[in-house]
C-alpha cells in the first residue's frame, strides 16, 4: 500500500481530539484509495459515491457512515510535479462534500413546495433520494429510491445526467470503463413532484385569472369595435356632406372659380378659428358671424376679363300664356325636361351654363376656358337645343296637354368681351356668378 501521509487540513482538528490526522496514511482508508486508483487511470479529477462521515474518515475500521442525517462525497484533483506530458502524480487534494450541497441550489429562491430528487449510480446501483424545498435539500432514504413504491407521477418525471460533462472526460482520458470507480459511469438525477407540490397549482385561481382576462379583452374588443363603428360613421357623414357640397359648388360655379373659393375658404377657416378668435367663435356664435360678415366685403373680388366669348340667351315663345293655365307641378315638369336635355347638350358641346330666369336659359362659350372657335360652338348649342325643344314638347303632350308643342325657343347670341365674376353677400348662400 502507498503511503500518502496527510499534511494539511481545513478546517484544523481539534488539539483535544484523541486522533490528530498529520501524517496519517490517507491510503489506509478504502475511499481515498479508490479516488486515488481512478486518478492514477483517467489522470482526471475524480468524486466518489458516498464516503464516510468526515468525524469517522481518518478512522481505518470504520468502512460506514454513522450519522444517517446526510450523505457525502469524496472529490479528489491530482497534483502534478510539473506540467507537459511526462508529469507525474506527487500528491492529492480531496475534499469531503455533502450531497445535499450539489442539490441545494436546484430550486434556490423558489418558495414552492417541496419535490423528490432521487440519485441513480449506473456503476454501483445505489440510490438515495433527498427532499428539495427551496433552496433547501434534506436526505429523505441513504439507500433507497423512495418514489419506486408511489408510482402516481412517474409520468411527470424529469431526468438529467448527472456531472455528464466531467464524467465523459474522464472516460476519453481514461479509454475504458473502470468499473472499480464511479466516474466511469455517470449519475442521473430524477425530480418527481410531491402531493403538496401539486397542491401549489390545484385551485381556482387560474380559472378565475383566466375568466378575468377573457372578460378584460372581450371588452376591450368590443369598446374598440363600437368606437371603429361610431368613428366610420361620423367619417362617412363628413364625406357625404363634402361630396354633397362639393357637387353643389361645381355645379354652379367653373373650376376655376371653385378652386379661388375654397383656398379662400380656407384662407379665411385658418385665420378665424386659430388662438383667441377661434376659441371665441366657437363659444359665441353671433360674435362669430358679425366678424365674419364683416370680413366678407375685405375679401379679393373674384373677377377675370374674357375678350372672346359668345353668350346665348334662349326662352319659351308663348310660355306665359301658356303656364297660366297649367298647375305649377306641369310648370316645373315641362322646364326640368328642357333644361336637363339642355344640360347635357352643353356639357358636350362644352359650353358653360351660367343660369336659368325662369323660362329663360343663360349659356356662354369662351369662359372659363378660351377657345377661338366660340361663335360656331355656340350656333351649333342652339341649334340643338331648337331640335331637343321640338323633340321635347311633342312627348309631353299627353301629359302636359295638345298645345304643348306649339311652344317654341327664341334664342339671342352676342359675340364680345365679357367680365365674369362672383358677387358674394353678407349670408353664404348669395353668392352668385355674374357676365358683364
């Protein structure tokens, strides 16, 4: 037997003692002969299975344990003479480690209730299984797997090697399995959940969360889905106002006096509803309107000089003799149907309708936009507007009565410069378009 006389320990044992371990041959004992035979092999660190109580260690006859409360390990690191490849071994560090120190920290900090931890040597066979609560591990059986006989979460098992990486070192540098030490076959953790493990998640907490944050969301779906609701609604009335409006505006006015009229819409929106004066027409109404109306005559006169145009005058021959004898709504049937062809008429040939005065129809050529060949666009106008007159009346006698069409159209053209413009009063709706 080698003699590896002890030379150093931590902590210093105790001067009363009745055995001082300074030189005493470790290697009498059976466990740091085996660390010592393996290291020898793999030229590994090595750790041992379950040595003796470190009060017993330096006790050649004691072969066991005698305090029950917990397991140890031995963990042995060579010490080398030098390094490079022809080193050789002249001494050891090993250190007595508690099991319950490698399982401590498994659920360090986690307040849950406790779980099994059963250690498996795939060398020796032994088992022994410690309770983990928190960061706490207490040895539950030295020799036995406690959860081999309670078979009611095996299934939820989970198991790990155990000190994989360090143990297949030692296997590579060792070239076999050394089946006289444990580091050659590697440990395996199982952790099993306990009842009052289970007890932890049994309940109707998560039931209760989860009916809560359903109802928080359904709501909240629904809120957003009445504001999207009510938010396209307003957006399409908006819409449908400007649409409206904007049909209004084009249908009375040429583009480009639409577009004067809204940048000074806009112009005048900007100004009055902006800082004080926007805050105060809106909390005040008339106040409002007086600065407005008193704004209006300040404005830029929308007016433009046109030197060639052709305006047509065109009204109903025998059309006052004729309505006084007729009931308004036949009236009204008889010029919507004329000036709706009339309209059309116009909008092909390109002329601008500039009014209706009762039984008399106001259309110019040239305005707004230029064009040279004003006079014949505006001959050939009433000449279709004469044929669409006589194509009208004869369908309306039936309902209009037979001297309907007797009724005929006069039209008047005149050639020359015109002056066109908007006249604009102190209420939004008397704005008119005015030719000179």
């Amino acid at each position: 037997m080698p003699l590896s006389p002890v030379w150093m320990t931590s902590p210093p044992p105790n001067p009363n003692s009745d055995l001082i371990p300074i030189n005493f041959n470790i290697m009498s004992n059976p466990s740091f002969l085996l660390a010592s035979e393996t290291i020898a092999a793999t030229e590994r660190p090595t750790f041992e299975d379950v040595c003796e109580n470190p009060t017993t260690l330096f006790h050649p006859n004691s072969l066991a344990q005698t305090d029950l409360s917990e397991l140890y390990t031995l963990l042995a690191v060579p010490a080398w003479n030098e390094y490079g490849d022809s080193r050789t071994i002249v001494g050891y560090f090993f250190a007595i480690v508690p099991w319950s120190f490698y399982l401590s920290d498994i659920l360090d900090g986690y307040k849950a209730n406790p779980v099994v931890a059963v250690l498996r040597n795939k060398c020796s066979g032994k088992a022994f299984s410690y309770q983990i609560t928190g960061g706490e591990a207490i040895l539950l059986d030295p020799a036995e797997d406690v959860h081999q006989n309670d078979p009611e979460y095996e299934a939820m098992a989970y198991a790990e090697p155990f000190a994989e990486e360090f143990v297949k070192d030692a296997n590579e540098s060792s070239g076999e399995n050394n089946s006289n030490s444990c580091i050659s076959n590697d440990f395996t953790i199982t952790i099993y959940p306990t009842k009052q493990f289970e007890s932890t998640y049994r309940g109707n907490e998560p039931v209760l969360y989860t009916v809560a944050v359903l109802a928080i969301f359904l709501f909240t779906a629904l809120a957003f889905m009445v504001f999207d609701w009510i938010s396209q609604r307003n957006q399409r009335g908006i819409m449908d106002t400007a649409i409206r409006q904007n049909a209004l505006v084009s249908s009375l006015f040429p583009k480009n006096i639409q577009k004067k009229l809204m940048e000074e819409i806009k112009e005048e929106s900007t100004k009055n509803n902006s800082g004080k004066a926007g805050l105060r027409n809106y909390l005040n109404n008339e106040e409002g309107e007086e600065e407005q109306q008193e704004g209006v005559g300040k404005t830029k006169p929308i007016a433009d000089l046109f030197p060639e145009t052709t305006i047509m005058f065109a009204d109903i021959a025998g059309f006052t003799a004729w309505s006084s004898t007729r009931e308004p709504s036949q009236v009204f049937t008889l010029l919507e149907a004329l000036y709706h062809e009339f309209d059309k008429i116009a909008k092909r040939r390109r002329v601008f309708k500039v009014e209706v005065v009762g039984d008399c129809y106001v259309a110019v050529c040239g305005l707004p936009d230029p064009r040279i060949d004003h006079g014949v666009v505006m001959a050939k106008f009433a000449n279709d507007c004469m044929h669409k007159m006589t194509e009208v009346t004869n369908k309306l006698v039936v309902e209009l009565g037979p001297d309907t069409n007797e009724l005929g159209l006069r039209v008047g053209l005149h050639s020359g410069t015109v002056v066109a413009g908007v006249l604009r009063g102190t209420s939004h709706d008397s704005s008119s378009l005015v030719t000179q």
